[in-house]
C-alpha cells in the first residue's frame, strides 16, 4: 500500500508533526531527527505515534531528483524488525 502525505508542519528543533492517513487509519505522529546517529546507514529521524508514545518507523533524508529540495522518504514498521 503505498502511502504519500504532504500534511507535516516543520517545529522547533528540526521536528515535523503530521498526520498518517491510510485506508481505515488516521494517526498522528511526530517525526524527529535521530541525533545519535552513528553512520550514513542509520535513518536520519524517527516516527513516533503522539497517541501511543512508541516508534512506529523511520525515516531519511535526501535530495529531491526532479526539484533539488530535500525530502524525507519514511518507512513505517516495527523497530528492529528486519
């Protein structure tokens, strides 16, 4: 299911709040930079569900190809699952 949404608003301190829609779901989150990040492999933020309080993905930043801005690409799972 492939999933866009443009609804984020950037806050203080380099985070992004919004909303995740989805067929039968609607969840706000807040995407936040991961400041201990080790290595270029790590995901450069980190989704958290305002409601529930737990990480729901994750996500990395890159330049946009077509427009030359940067973007973040965001991948929804569980933590640690591979």
């Amino acid at each position: 299911m492939a999933i866009a949404s443009d609804r984020f608003t950037a806050k203080p301190g380099g985070t992004m709040e919004g909303v995740f829609v989805a067929v039968r779901a609607s969840i706000p989150i807040a995407v936040i930079p991961n400041t201990g990040k080790p290595c270029a492999a790590v995901p450069g933020s980190r989704g958290i569900g305002k409601r529930m309080g737990f990480e729901i993905g994750a996500g990395w930043t890159s330049l946009s190809q077509r427009s030359h801005k940067e973007k973040t690409s965001f991948k929804l799972g569980a933590p640690g699952s591979a």
